[in-house]
C-alpha cells in the first residue's frame, strides 16, 4: 500500500496565520526529490521558497495560484519513494511554528543594522513657493512583522534559475524569464538581468519563445498585472494598500484580502483595540529656513531632537503589565513606497546621523525593498513612527499608534499662510504636524513639549 504524507504550511517565520500561493514549482503528478523547491509562497512582507519535505510523487496540490492558505492547514500530499532519502521525522525543515511576534519587537542583536530610507526632498527658502516635494515615495509609520530573517533559494523551474524576489519583479514588469540572458554564477537571473531586459524589450511577454516549448515551465501563473498605478494608497499608518487596475478585478463583488492589506486589517484592528490615542496638531515655520533643504533630513532630525527633549514619546509601552521602555536611541519607522506597497523597515540609530547620512541611508533602504533583498529583521524594533502624508494631501490627521510604540508623528502638506508680525502681516511657509500618542503612556504635557521640540527645530534656518 502506498505512503501517502501530507505536508501541513509550516509558519513562515513571520507569526503570521497565513500565506498566499505565488507560483507551484512543480504540477500533480511529478515526481520530486527531498528539499527541491516546492512552492513560492507570498506573505505580508516577502515571497518565500517552500522546500519539499519529501522525495516521493506529488498527489495533490492544497491550493491554487493566487489561495491563500492558513498555517498548518494541508500544503501539499505526497506518495513516498521508499528508495529515495528522506527526511528524519525529528529533522527540522527550515521553518517552524514559532510563537507570533509583535509590531515593535526587540530590535536584532547584530551589530550591522541596515540604515535606509526612501527618496526625499529639497525645498529652497529663496523661491516664491514651495519647491516641488521630492519626497514623494517616502510615507512613514507602522507595520507588524517578526523578526526572522528568510533566506530565499534559487530555483530551477522550466530551465530557468532564479531566486523567488526576481520570479515576483518579472512578474511585476511583465518579462518572460525563459527569454532572459543569466548572468549571475551557474545560470542564475538576477535583479539586474531583469531589470536590463525590461528596459530594452528584449524579453516582453506574449513575444515568441526564445527556448523549446517543452522547456516552458508548466505550473500555473499569476494574472499578469496591468500598468502600476502612479501612487500606491496609503494608510496614516504608513500601511501599504494594494490595488488592482481598473477592469482587473470584479468591481461590486467580495474580494479576499491578500498579502500587505490582510496584514494591514489585522494590525489596525488589533491597533484600536489595544491603545487609546489621543492628537495634538500645530504648526512649524519655515520661514527661517536658508537655501535648499531635504525635508524628509529635516523631519528626521526634528524627531530626534524632540526624542532627546521627552523620552516619554520615544518608548514602547506594554499595557498588559503596565510597564514602559524609555529609549537612548532613537530607531525610526519608515515605509518605502512601491508599485507592490508599503514596506517599513526600522532607521536605525537616527540620532547619530548626519544629513549626508540619513540621505544615504534613504537611498540604500529603497533600493534593498525594491529588489526584496531587505531582510525581515529589518522591520522591526523601531522605537516611534513617522507618517509623511503631505506628499499627496492633507494638512492634519490622527496617524494610528501600533503598540507597543507609544507615537506617530504626522507631516502634512506644506503651504504659505498669512502670519501675524510685529508691525503687519507677512507671508510665511510652513509645515503642519500632527502628534498621536497612546494616552496610557504619556501625559499631555510630555506630548506638548514633544511637538514644541519638533516645531522649535523645524524653524532654524538650518
């Protein structure tokens, strides 16, 4: 009698309930050998190489392209080769069922800490309005994640090697993999070798094969995604909010959150059930300021300053036991804008960088989501929030508070406003900022003083 062995979706390190299916590595029916790649699954943050725990024959596929699927429900069912190597029952796979993590978990050990950000802007004290705000891509505050950090595999499907990240991008730009030139060691496509491809058309899908029909990898694909958007919606959270072009979906009917926005739903509702947020707003004068100056190193600074002045803000706060972590550093949460979503990854140690410094940082973080080579690690552990909605509109908001960070700092869009002088009345740039705090943790004389830190900071000539 055959040994059938059902494999159950194993916890992807993340803590999260489920996954989607991005791409099956293999149809029912093949046969496939201990830790050959299975499946690319997809969850909030990462697309993830599934390998197969046994050597046997693939019975039956759990699932669809595109399913989402909960941990430790059936993945996948095996007919065991009894000839083959197999593993041991006792022999880890590489994943587990691990405890769920927290928005804010402790930051990780390593003493190299990837520090980035998104593009920001300039804005010229000398012009008549305001400069055109670079910034845009830049949207800053909160995200749940674990602190595992996942390894993607290359794998061989259909005659083409790449890791999962590169299978998602091709996805993302339409390009045929099987048509892509390799340059990466022992036929690996690369970032980059897609990237190439899509920019001199080389490699389009629905152009003619470039390999035998045979070779053509035969498990199913995802629906090929129309033009991105301009702008990817985004919460006062800095959550990422997935979109489908128009006519790409069923308009008027039930659709099953999946990826970022799933994510995103749970973590708001788990937000307003355990903080109670309160908001203060005013306004920052820019009027001081001299010459081109990056906004986006200029709020980063602004927040540091008003981190060192009230620590109360600059904490994680655990409303269980009542206790509070007052911070020396300052770890920033900010979301880098994509065509796929939000990502937020932690600016480590912001309160020692220059603006030279947080400019760069900005840079290598966008690049390291672009390509999904930021490790999950990396979105964690941030010790306050920022959300720099003003790039799109909006003057004041009430930002939410993820625990167990204790703020969120909200940057509206910038504007000239008539002011009061000694004398008359003058035209004056300036910046609203928005400050929400779980009242739990701080009074609102700490949170006053905070955003008059801010302000105070803001309004130096530079």
């Amino acid at each position: 009698m055959a040994d059938i062995k059902t494999f159950y979706l194993p916890d992807l390190g993340e803590g999260l309930p489920d996954a989607t299916v991005v791409e099956w590595h293999v149809k029912e029916g093949d046969t496939i050998k201990l830790d050959a790649p299975l499946v690319s699954m997809e969850t909030a943050k990462a697309v993830v190489d599934v390998p197969s725990p046994y050597s046997g024959t693939v019975k039956k596929l759990h699932g669809a392209v595109g399913d989402i699927i909960e941990t430790g429900a059936s993945l996948a069912d095996f007919e065991i080769d009894p000839n083959a190597r197999q593993r041991a029952e006792a022999e880890s796979t590489g994943h587990h069922h691990g405890p769920k993590k927290s928005v804010g978990s402790q930051a990780p050990d390593d003493a190299s800490k990837v520090i980035a950000s998104d593009d920001g802007g300039e804005i010229d004290s000398d012009g008549p309005a305001p400069a055109k705000r670079e910034d845009e891509g830049t949207v800053v505050g909160a995200m749940v994640s674990g602190n595992a950090v996942h390894t993607e595999q290359v794998s061989s499907a259909g005659g083409v090697k790449a890791v999962p990240a590169v299978r998602a991008l091709a996805k993302k730009m339409k390009i045929d993999l099987t048509r892509v030139q390799p340059t990466g060691a022992g036929g690996v496509i690369t970032m980059n070798d897609v990237k190439n491809a899509a920019a001199n058309g080389s490699a389009a899908v629905g152009s003619a094969p470039a390999r035998p029909a045979a070779a053509q990898h035969l498990a199913p694909t995802l629906p090929e995604p129309g033009p991105a958007p301009t702008r990817t919606p985004v919460s006062l959270a800095g959550k990422a909010v997935r979109t489908s072009p128009p006519g790409k979906e069923a308009m008027g009917q039930p659709e099953q959150l999946k990826g970022v926005r799933r994510n995103m739903a749970r973590v708001m509702a788990d937000a307003h059930a355990q903080v109670v947020p309160t908001s203060i707003v005013d306004d920052a004068d820019l009027h001081a300021w001299i010459g081109k100056q990056d906004i986006t190193a200029r709020l980063i600074r602004a927040v540091v300053v008003a981190c060192k002045a009230v620590p109360a803000l600059n904490a994680w706060f655990n409303g269980k036991d009542l206790t509070r972590t007052l911070h020396p550093h300052v770890d920033i949460g900010i979301a880098v804008d994509t065509d796929d979503g939000l990502f937020v990854p932690a600016l480590r140690n912001a309160d020692v960088l220059d603006g030279a410094g947080i400019r760069a940082a900005i840079k290598r973080l966008r690049s390291s989501v672009e390509d999904r080579s930021i490790a999950a690690s990396e979105l964690s552990g941030y010790t306050i929030s920022l959300s720099n909605f003003g790039m799109f509109a909006g003057r004041y908001a009430t930002p939410v508070v993820v625990p167990p960070t204790v703020a969120i700092v909200g940057a509206g869009k910038l504007s000239h406003d008539v002011v009061a002088v000694m004398g008359g009345i003058e035209v004056h740039r300036r910046m609203p900022l928005s400050l929400t705090f779980d009242h739990r943790a701080a009074t609102g004389g700490e949170a006053a003083r905070f955003l008059k830190a801010m302000i105070d900071d803001l309004g130096l000539p530079n």
